[in-house]
C-alpha cells in the first residue's frame, strides 16, 4: 500500500521520499525502524510517504533480483540491486544478442517490471553494460515477479556470443589506379579488425583483377586452409556493380554459392557475401579500406562470434544500417555544403 501514512504507525515501511530532520536524513528506499519512528515523531513529522509492503508483493530489490536471476548470465555478470536496479556486464568481448519479442514479452507483463538493453546483435567489449532491469516502485505484486521470471526462463532473451578465434586470408586485386600504399594499408586496418575480434590475419594474395585470377586464389586458400573458423576477405580493385562483377563470378568460378551481393548498411551497402564449401567467403566493400564503422563490421561481428549469418539475414539490416559516412569515400550519400569540413582521419582511394 503506497500513500501517506501517519509516523506513529509506519513501522517496516518504505520511504517514497527523502526525509530530513535536526541534521538527519533517511533516503527513499529506507526501510523505517522503531528508532527512527521516534525520531521523526519527536522532530515534528507526523506524517511520511511510504509503501507498506503486503504480503502478497516483493520488495523493489528482492523483484529486481528475482527476475535478474531468471534471465541467465552466460558470459554475462549481474551487479548486486541498488534502488529495484540490477545490471548486466559483458564478460567477454564478442556480439550481444537480444530476442526482441521475448523482452517484449517481459516487458507487457507489469508496467513496474522493466529491462532494458542495448540493440540486438552490437559488438560488445567486456566489462561492458548490456542490460538492465529497473522494479519501477517500491513494490510489485508477487504474481507479476513470478510471470516475468517465468517469461525469462521461456527462452534466451539476451546473451553474450563470445568472439571465437578465427584465422583469415586477404586476395586483394590490382589495377594500375590503386597504389602500393593503398594496398598495404588495407591490409594493416583488415588486420587490426580482426584482433579486435580475437582473430588474426594469416596471408595476402594480390592477383590481377579478373574472376579467373580471383578464383585461382580462392581455390588455393580452400586447399590449404583449415575449413573451420576460416573465411577470406576478397578486396576488389574496383567496386562491385553487379552480381556478375569480378568478385561474385570468382567465387562461383572456384565453386562457391554467392548468398548476397548488396547489404542495406551504408557505409557498406557494396559488400558481397558467398562461400565455398564451409569457409566464408567476403567480398570487401571499398569503404572498408578505412577503419571507420561500415557494413563489414557487422559481418565480421556475426560470423566470428559464430552467429549465423545468410543473404536473408543480411536483407534484415537495414534499420539501423544507416551509419555515420566516411568522407573520403569516392561517392558520398550526399554532396557537402560549401566549406564544410569532416572528422574522419583516413582516406579511402577505392
């Protein structure tokens, strides 16, 4: 029961508010004592807001962990309630995964149960918070607690996918218009990726830019690589245009399915994604030779992190897929206002 009650008789109550007196303050959330009852009476306040808990409701912080524990912390750590909130902490870094209709499942159930997350599947760093559920009053009913619990015992509504180490190889095509130095440095920032995911880039091939030359590569990778937790990144010289560009073709020539050419994740949006046999096989969009954010990111997150990853998964990108652009890019989203200057630090030439 939540409202004004008189001092004298708010014995186990919860304070709503703060309440200060002759140099003494009691914070919401305390619980009142006989000591303080007769303070508080002799201070002059004779009446208090507060919530007397019934017997058939949970206190803010006994709901928060009782729900919190039903969730499940795989890879995940929970820090103990304070004030009816409990958070989860990312132990490891890898993709955090969320099943939106369960949460909102949890969520429908009582306007005083509430969790909330980050976006489903976004890199995660350990130490990192990822959800948390905040009781919004001082007490729930029991009934509703017991139905979130259950709900969250239903299925994983959020989890942590560890990145799992994978190894992988470069082909990279030359043309005339692409520098040495371009090339090279493509190749240091698709390392550097890949260690931030516990990955580590094993080999460069530079072939001239045709499928056969392509292909060729690819099918000495097949043979010589392991067919678990490995994938090749092809990056083109040129951009892909088409499903049957030099990248998709290749990949189909080497005997390969080409699953997706196209991803709705701009920057990103010339990504394609195919495999030949077991082993992944991506084909780089040109905005990737920088390290700024883009669509091959979110790959890399999903496939090293053992997440499944098809065409149609990648056709349900597109809300949030919208990125910050990187200015350097040859073709911008848009064209700049006059005098208008970029933060982004590094150039990409293809």
């Amino acid at each position: 029961m939540f409202g004004m009650i008189e001092t004298k008789t708010a014995l186990g109550a919860i304070l709503a508010h703060k309440v200060s007196a002759e140099g003494r303050t009691f914070k919401k959330g305390h619980k009142l004592t006989r000591e303080n009852l007769s303070f508080l009476v002799s201070s002059g306040i004779s009446l208090v807001t507060a919530h007397r808990i019934e017997p058939d409701e949970v206190d803010e912080e006994s709901a928060a962990d009782l729900v919190s524990r039903a969730i499940g912390a795989e890879y995940m750590s929970i820090a103990p309630a304070v004030g009816g909130r409990m958070n989860f902490y990312s132990q490891e870094n890898g993709l955090f995964v969320a099943d939106k209709k369960l949460v909102d499942i949890f969520n429908s159930i009582d306007h005083a149960i509430t969790l909330a997350s980050l976006a489903d599947r976004i890199s995660v760093t350990a130490g990192e918070m990822i959800a948390t559920v905040k009781i919004i009053p001082l007490a729930v009913p029991r009934l509703a607690v017991e139905a979130a619990a259950a709900v969250a015992k239903t299925g994983c509504m959020i989890k942590v996918m560890p990145f799992r180490r994978h190894t992988a190889s470069l082909v990279a095509t030359q043309l005339p218009s692409l520098s040495e130095k371009t090339m090279s440095k493509t190749a240091r920032i698709l390392g550097g990726r890949l260690m931030e995911r516990n990955s580590l880039l094993l080999s460069e091939t530079r072939v001239a830019h045709s499928a056969e030359a392509v292909a060729a590569a690819l099918r000495v990778e097949i043979e010589t690589r392991p067919p678990s937790d490995h994938m090749i990144v092809v990056f083109g010289a040129s951009a892909v245009v088409d499903k049957n560009d030099v990248i998709p073709e290749a990949i189909r020539l080497a005997g390969g399915v080409v699953e997706r050419v196209g991803m709705p994740v701009d920057p990103g949006n010339l990504l394609v994604l195919g495999r030949v046999g077991d082993i992944p096989v991506i084909g780089a969009p040109g905005c990737a030779r920088s390290s700024s954010e883009n669509g091959l990111d979110w790959v890399l997150d999903r496939l090293i992190a053992g997440d499944h990853l098809d065409g149609l998964d990648i056709s349900r990108l597109g809300v949030g897929g919208l990125l910050k652009e990187i200015s350097a890019r040859p073709q911008l989203r848009e064209e700049p206002a006059r005098g208008a200057h970029f933060l982004d630090e590094e150039a990409v030439s293809a």
